[in-house]
C-alpha cells in the first residue's frame, strides 16, 4: 500500500482524479440531465434530446462538487463568417441544487438584449416603458468630473 502523504501517493491521488483531456462524446438522443459527472462532453450532431440550452452542437463541461452540479453547454453549431457573428453561439449555463436543475442562463448583447422577454434584463419604469434607453438615461445620470 502507498502511503497517501507521499509523493507517490500524491501522484496517484492526482492520476485517480484528473479530468481526461479526451472529451467523450454525446450521443444526440441523449439528455443532458443525465450528466452529472465531472468532465468534458461534446455533442457533435444536431441535438434531439432533451434539456439542451439550444438545439446545435457543442462542448458540455461538467463540474460536480458533491452538492451541486455546475453544466456549461458552448454553442458552436450555427454558421459564422468573418464579418457576421452568430448570435446563436453562445455560452449557456446552469446548475443542479437540492435535486433540480435551474434555467439554462447565458449572456445578452447588443443584437439580442431588445428581444429578450426576462425580467432579469429590464424594468418597467423607464421611458419607454420597457427598457432603460441611453437618451433616458443621458439626461438623468450626471457625470462627475475628475480634479
């Protein structure tokens, strides 16, 4: 037996949990609820399972601490050009807490921000009702110069 403190034992701890560099691969009727184990998945066809964040391929990295399970799911199925950029391909992400996965989340930009419907995104009390514009928010923030 190898003592855990040595360094042989630390050598075997590090082999016996490292995350494989080797991503495996994700069958496309799979659902991503079931992968719950830490590492890195790549889902290489069109998706037809279910509790995906969209429905293209991508990399599915999971990190399982015991209590939670943390998915990121990064989009790269939609078609790009070196002038466009797809809003579609996007980092997703999400995590399983006393049992239940939360929504899938990911970051808004300038394309998608005025067609987003979350309330996490806007408030109701501004000038057009909806969202806070620049012009709205130009006259009532005053800048306060540096001396």
């Amino acid at each position: 037996t190898i003592p855990s403190n040595s360094i042989a034992g630390h050598l075997t701890n590090l082999e016996s949990t490292k995350i494989d560099i080797v991503p495996t691969a994700i069958t496309p009727s799979d659902d991503l609820n079931t992968y719950l184990t830490t590492g890195f998945y790549t889902q290489t066809g069109t998706p037809t399972g279910a509790n995906y964040p969209v429905n293209f391929s991508g990399l599915l990295t999971v990190v399982n601490d015991g209590a939670v399970v943390f998915q990121q799911y990064q989009v790269i199925g939609a078609s790009e050009t070196a002038s466009t950029i797809n809003p579609i391909n996007k980092t997703y992400w999400r995590f399983k807490i006393s049992g239940s996965f939360r929504p899938w989340r990911t970051f808004i930009d300038d394309s998608t921000f005025v067609t987003t419907g979350d309330a996490l995104y806007y408030r109701k009390s501004t000038v057009d009702s909806l969202f806070y514009t620049r012009t709205f928010l130009d006259g009532v923030l005053a800048t306060v110069p540096l001396t």
